[in-house]
C-alpha cells in the first residue's frame, strides 16, 4: 500500500461511532484507495489500528497493525492487515484485561477485559477469505476494531462490563 492523504478521525460524541458498519461487496480501486487513506493516517497518529467507522465510511473494514513502542513496549511485530467483512467464529471463555488508547477518544486509557483468544474469519483487499486464530495483543486489536464496526467504543465498553458486574454482584 501507498502512502495515501490523511482523513480526518471520529471523535467522542460523533454519530458515526455510533453506527454498524454495512458489509463490503466491491472490491475495487475506491476500496484500495480507502485503506491506504486509513493507512495513512493510523500510522500518522501511531494508531495500532483503525477502523473504518472512525474515518467517516460506514464499510465493514479496519486496519491492524503491531509494533513495540512507548505504550505498548511488549507488543508483537506484524504488518499492517487489512480486515474486511470481519467476524468472530468463537472466543476463548479466558478473558484478560489491558490498557486501551483508542484514536477517537484522545488522551484516555482504560482497562478493557477481552478474550484471550478468538478465532475470525475476514476478507482481504482482493475478497480472498481468511480465517485464523488470534490471541494476545493481535487478538486484543482485533476485537477493539470489530467494536467500532458494531457501534461499539471503549466507554461503551466499559459500560458494559459495569453493568454485567453490577447485574452478578446484585
């Protein structure tokens, strides 16, 4: 992928982060363009991922990608994948929980518990089909970027894990 101009990201409060992504059905020269835009601008924002929802396109898409740095100093090296289509075929009942950034939320952190381990099934650039088993911080990216696509962001996250704590301690 090509260096591609930045978009602008989703913010707290915006309708869009809110919204479930429509499944992709062309995979086209718009398509390609759209991922090197996303590219682009997560590593421009030193992002681990971005989904599409977060630059203003309602495809069912995200970028992930790992590399040790500042925040995240254990994090395994992998190149930048791009994720269409997205679904999570099963998930280990083994949950851990983490230190979240997310680029639509600035300058907060929060402790997120996720499956340990999942098995997904996605598309690619060209619509070949994938399926594969996560775990670790890979599978900690994947399940944050599948949020967005539900409408789902790390305070609504929280929120659920809030409730379900409430509703088994009552």
């Amino acid at each position: 992928m090509q260096l591609k101009p930045l978009l602008s990201i989703a913010t707290t409060g915006e309708e869009i982060l809110t919204q479930i992504a429509e499944p992709v059905t062309v995979f086209d020269q718009a398509l390609h363009t759209l991922a090197d835009s996303m590219l682009s601008t997560m590593q421009n924002a030193n992002g681990v991922g971005i989904a599409a929802t977060q630059v203003f396109s309602r495809a069912a898409m995200f970028i992930m990608a790992s590399n040790p740095n500042e925040r995240y100093p254990d994090a395994p090296l992998m190149a930048p994948t791009v994720v269409i289509n997205p679904q999570i075929l099963s998930a280990s009942t083994a949950t851990e929980a983490g230190i979240e950034g997310c680029l639509s939320i600035p300058g907060q952190r929060l402790s997120i518990w996720r499956h340990s381990e999942i098995e997904v099934q996605y598309q690619s650039l060209d619509g070949q089909l994938y399926q594969q088993t996560l775990t670790g911080f890979v599978a900690r990216i994947f399940q944050h970027e599948y949020d967005h696509l539900q409408g789902i962001t790390l305070l609504e996250r929280v929120n659920l894990i809030a409730t379900q704590v409430q509703v088994t301690q009552c």
